[in-house]
C-alpha cells in the first residue's frame, strides 16, 4: 500500500491542470494526470513531474467516456491502492465561438459532456471510494476540488457553451459539498480568471489590449501556477472548515468597480 498521499487532477498535462500537478508534487503528492492525449505525445511533461515527485501515473482518458473513467479509477486502484485528492480540472471550449443565436447542439453536448457530465459523475465513482477510504482513515485528509471559470458567473455569448457548463460545475460543487460533509470530504470550487494556456492562446492579443486598458485590477494575465498555489492548500487541508466555498483567482477581475 502506497503510503503517501495521492492526487488525480484531470487534464494535468497541459495548461491549468499541469500547473495544479507540478504545485502538488511539489507539495509531496504523488500523481495521476489524465488527458486525451496518448503517453507518447506527453513524455516530457511527465518527466518534468516525477522530477518532483516519487511516482506519476498517467492515464490517457477522455473524462466525459464513462468507459475511459471506469478504466482509469481500476489502473489507479491497481497501482496506487488509495486516492486521496481529485481536482477535477479537464475542459474543453467549444470547436467553434459562434454567438448563441447561431451555436449549435452537437457542440453544446460535447462541451457539456467533458466539462460538467464527466466530471461529475467521476466526483460520484471517486467520492464512494473516498467514503471507504474515511471509514478505515479518517485522520487522512481527502478533498475534491472543482476547477470551474469566471464564465460560472460572467456572460460570454459567444461561448455560450462554456459558460453553461461551467455555471453547473458551480453547482455540482454546491451540492457535493453538502453530500459529503458527513463523511468529512471537503469540497471546494476554483475559479481561474484569463489564464495564459492553449485555450487562450489564439486570444491573446485581445486580452493584452483589455488587460492594458485596466480589465484586470491587478494588470496580468493569471498563470497556471496561481491556480496550483490554491488547489494545494485546499489539498492540504488548510481549508478543512470551508466546505463548499469558492476561491477566485481572477485578478479581482469580477470585483464590482465603480
């Protein structure tokens, strides 16, 4: 049995999530990344990761394939034997910005698939391992951190899609959080503000110009790794009080201002 702690944050080869999983191996976590992408194409990524850290799986599963999830929970019970932390992380933008007007079903289901109904049904499979987990530890802390996006609160039309989805995460958090308050499992919501990835890369010279003009008060663009900091002292359990509370790591973006 592995004796330390162990965390799963999907969609950690890349971008946000590989900022949450570098921080956390950091922290002496040891990790289960997932992503669409197979373990060839991401070598280098893991490689910088157990540079950190003792022990990383890597599991190529697509979160909104109930079949992917099943398989990978059997791999991390196989190599690991416990999962302590789940940060669940993996999004996708739709393939086209259209306005809400002109959007389409097909990309409306597949956003919401990866980005709310995979992961919450994976919270579902993980938090009743979890709970077992509780019922022969209970002096371990467990959590499960959501990554969601402004976009739970703030209207982009022409990404309609998205911000739906992650308006449910918001939710999804909620209604964990009180599911498995009694089991001792806090569950928390990180919302990112215009974070430097692959998502954002092709609006980037949009948002130099707005972040220039004062869109952001603290004047930045966020980096994965302001993501990673909060995550890790949720994992951590600095917030062992807090269930259900939500952290924005915005810039104060979303601050009202007059």
């Amino acid at each position: 049995m592995n004796t330390k702690r162990v965390a799963l944050v999907t969609g950690g080869s890349r971008g946000i999530g590989f900022g949450v999983a570098t921080r956390l191996a950091q922290e002496g976590f040891d990790l289960v990344v997932c992503g669409v992408r197979d373990a060839a194409a991401v070598t280098e990524t893991l490689g910088e990761l157990r540079s950190l850290t003792s022990d990383v799986l890597y599991c190529q599963c697509d979160v909104g394939s109930a079949k992917d999830r099943d398989k990978m929970i059997d791999a991390v019970k196989g190599h690991f034997g416990r999962l302590d932390v789940l940060v669940n992380n993996a999004g996708v933008a739709p393939r086209q910005r259209l306005d809400v007007l002109e959007a389409s079903e097909e990309d409306f289901e597949w956003v919401l698939k990866t980005n709310l109904q995979g992961p919450y049904f994976l919270t579902q499979q993980v938090a009743r391992w979890m709970i077992e987990q509780q019922a022969a530890d209970s002096a371990t802390q467990r959590c499960i951190v959501n990554v969601s996006s402004i976009s739970a609160t703030v209207a982009s039309p022409s990404r309609g899609e998205y911000c739906v989805s992650k308006a449910g995460v918001s939710m999804a958090t909620q209604l964990w959080a009180v599911r498995l308050a009694e089991y001792g499992i806090p569950v928390f919501e990180v919302r990112p503000g215009i974070t430097a990835t692959d998502m954002t890369s092709g609006v980037k010279e949009k948002y130099d110009k707005l972040i220039a003009e004062g869109l952001v008060p603290q004047n930045r663009w966020g980096e994965p790794s302001d993501t990673g900091r909060v995550v890790a002292a949720m994992a951590r359990g600095d917030f062992a009080y807090s269930t259900g509370q939500v952290v924005m790591v915005d810039g104060g973006m979303t601050l009202a201002r007059l």
